[in-house]
C-alpha cells in the first residue's frame, strides 16, 4: 500500500489545499492529512476546529477519488511522522519560488534524517497559486470577502470567527464541530 503524508496547519484548510489533496490522492492508496499543532504559530482555529474542517471537507475528495483519507494531528518531527503513519512519501504542494527555497532546505534535513522518505512536490493549480492561509485570515479580519478561498462550510467558520456577515454564503451546510481529545 502506497502512503504519503501532506503535512500543514490547514488554518484554515484552503481550496489550494483542497487541489494539493484531490491530485495527491491519484499517487497513493492513503493520504495521511498530518495536521501539525505548532503552538508557535498561534493558530486562529484550534487543533479540534482544523482536524474538524479538514474531516469534513475531505469526505467527498475520498468518496470520489476511492482513496483513503485519514487525518493525524502531531506535533513531532515532520519524518518521525512519516514513520509513525507509514508514509513512503511525503507530499508538499508549492506555489511560487519562495516555496521552493524553504522546501529545499526541508527535503534536504529529511533526506539526512531518513533518505528512504521521499519527499514530492505538487506545483499548485494556477487559480489556487495566490492562496494562502495567512493571506486568507487577514481578508476576512479586515470584513473583506475570503468566499472566493476557501470553501463554504469554511468561510462560514471564518465569518463566525470574526464576526462578519456570512452574506457571501449561498451554501451553508450546518455542522457542528464537535470537541475532541487530539489523536497521536
């Protein structure tokens, strides 16, 4: 069985995410969402919101891909992580050159750490190559329209987060995000 690991914050889970994750699913039986605590960032959503979004966003991708999608919360070394879900690979999605130098320096400590983990990188669509998460929470703060990055379920999340209008919202699916002890 092929496995990889597509590790991030996935605060919140983006529709470049969301593409990152459809394509990768065409190169694995299971596709390990590891969603990285890292205190350090000071997430907007907490661990059991993001492990939440990105469950309930992936339901589809899986049922239409036929590929296995688990998500795993962690907080060790990226590779030990790789080990603890038995990821052959590790699948990272770039967007700009930018990207690419950090992710060049990664692949190379993971290669040192443990070379029998491959590292693969998924360039992003051109319409998702602008998005990221920081950029996307920072629209929706300053009450701008985030609707176009994110999906609905999420941007209702966003706008509930900062209190703003959800009048962007055509679609909103309710769900609740349940409470939840965070997985190893």
């Amino acid at each position: 069985m092929r496995i990889g690991l597509y590790p991030g914050t996935f605060d919140p889970v983006t529709l470049g995410h969301l593409d990152i994750i459809r394509r990768a699913t065409v190169l694995v039986d299971r596709l390990v969402l590891g969603v990285a605590i890292n205190r350090d960032k000071g997430p907007l959503f907490s661990l059991e919101e993001r492990v939440a979004m990105i469950e309930i966003e992936c339901r589809r991708v899986s049922e239409e891909t036929g590929c296995e999608i688990v998500v795993h919360p962690f907080e060790n070394l990226l590779i030990n992580c790789a080990h603890d879900v038995g990821a052959q690979m590790i699948i990272r999605g770039l967007r700009a050159v930018a990207d690419f130098e950090y992710e060049f320096q990664m692949v190379g400590m993971n290669r040192k750490l443990d070379d029998s983990v491959e590292t693969v990188f998924l360039m992003a669509e051109a319409q998702h190559q602008a998005i990221a998460s920081r950029l996307v929470k920072e629209i929706a703060r300053l009450g701008g329209n985030a609707s176009k990055f994110v999906t609905p379920h999420v941007y209702a999340a966003l706008c509930d987060r900062f209190g703003q209008p959800k009048n962007s919202v055509s679609h909103r699916p309710e769900v609740v995000i349940a409470e939840r002890g965070a997985r190893g």
